[in-house]
C-alpha cells in the first residue's frame, strides 16, 4: 500500500467519524494520525460554521495544542464529566471490536476519556484489523517509574517479552502523566479479557492497552471502501466475520 493511498483511506474513515458529530456535542479529540485527520476536518467543519457550539477533550498534551492551533474550544472532564462522542483510532482491532492502543504513548488518557464517553469510534485502515489481538505487534503498558522493573519482571513471569520504550540517546520515553511504557510482546492472545484483569489488578502498572468493550463501532476504510463494523455485525464465534 502505497503512502499516498494510506493517506486517502484513513481521510475517508475519519470523515466518516465526523459526520455524526452534531452542534452542542462535547467530544473526545482521540491521539494517532487518522484522529489527527478527524481533528483537521472538525476544524474546517467549525471555520465553515457547519458546526456550532463544540468541546474538545484532547487525549494527550499534543492533540490539545494542535486542536488549539486549529480554534477548537477546548474543555475538561472536570467541566465536562460525560463526553458525547470520541473519535480515536487503534493499532489494532479484533472481530469483538477490541482494541491494542498505546504505540503513540497516550493510552492513559485515551482510556480514560473512552469510559466517559457515550460513544467511541475507533477510525482505521484495513491493515489495523486482526484475527487476535497481539498479532501486530506489542501491547503497551504503562508503568509508574517507582518500581517499574518489579512490573517488568512481573509481566515477564505472565509471559510477556518485554522492553522499555526508550527515545534518543536510550532516555525512557515519559508519558503525558510522566511515566514509562513497557512493550509487551505476548503472541497472539488468546483471552484479552482475562489478561486485561491480571494486569489491572497489579499495583504499578497505571494503565494497558487493552481496550476491551469500549468501542461502540470502528469505521474501517480501505480499497474496498468505508465499512462501519458494529458488534452485532461481526459474529467472530461463528465465521471469520466482516474481516
């Protein structure tokens, strides 16, 4: 797939996203690219007075300055503590509609503003669809910084393959809320679910990828077109579904 055919794709998903945005809506400003693509169009939508009477709750420091360059109002779940509608994308996305996030580093606050939200869209190319989770790639999970080894072993003695994500000259990277971010390397997973549970119930680790029914339908674009794929529409325990 070509970057210039990438590109078109994922406009086509986000677009798709922000046409059910409606006037008065507080809504979620997810992190990744195809959400940056949903941002600029919320923007023009707003510039174009389309669109009236919009908040924003950004997912991460960079989208808040970038939705602040583009003149979208901004507010707070402290304000605003139920949001409308988010537009967010994924790394990856199984027939149950669940979701790996985190290689951008901003899944804490991206879980966050999901569980407060009425409505999660997830906005992807075809290439982030999945039979199991953990065929992609690694599942982030940040950890405090006190500590962070103790966790590290610990997700080695569940069976992750582990490193800490590090940026230039070998320096952690440090998240929005300044921790670190394990990449977790399991294999396909066989129950999200269950792996889900066992790493939220160890004190350390701030917050997983594993974003397990909380999307409310991914807009997934690619050569054939845009679908948009709910959980009544895939049926993964019967056949291999809309993928």
């Amino acid at each position: 797939m070509t970057p210039e055919k990438l590109l078109r794709y994922k406009t086509e998903a986000a677009r798709e996203a922000v046409a059910q945005i409606r006037s008065g809506m507080v809504v979620g400003l997810g992190a990744g690219s195809t959400a940056a693509l949903a941002l600029k169009q919320l923007a023009e939508l707003l510039a174009e007075g389309r669109l009236e009477k919009i908040l924003g709750v950004p997912c991460s420091n960079e989208v808040e300055r970038k939705a602040t360059r583009l003149g979208v109002p901004l507010t707070t779940l402290a304000k605003n503590p139920v949001v409308d509608l988010t537009i967010d994308g994924a790394d990856e996305v199984d027939p149950h509609l669940n979701l790996i996030k985190g290689w951008g580093g901003a899944l804490l606050r991206e879980k966050i503003v999901a569980q407060a939200s009425q409505r999660e869209i997830i906005v992807v190319d075809e290439s982030k669809l999945s039979q199991v989770l953990g065929t992609r790639g690694p599942l982030p999970i940040e950890v405090f910084p006190f500590g962070w080894l103790t966790q590290a072993e610990y997700i080695g003695s569940i069976g992750g393959d582990w490193i800490l994500r590090n940026i230039k000259e070998r320096r952690p990277f440090i998240t929005d809320q300044g921790n670190f971010i394990l990449d977790a390397r399991f294999g396909p997973i066989a129950d999200p679910e269950a792996l889900a549970q066992t790493l939220d119930g160890r004190a350390g680790i701030a917050a997983h990828g594993l974003f397990i029914g909380l999307a409310s339908e991914v807009i997934v674009a690619g050569p054939g077109g845009v679908r948009r794929l709910t959980r009544e529409s895939a049926r993964p325990d019967e056949e291999p579904g809309p993928w």
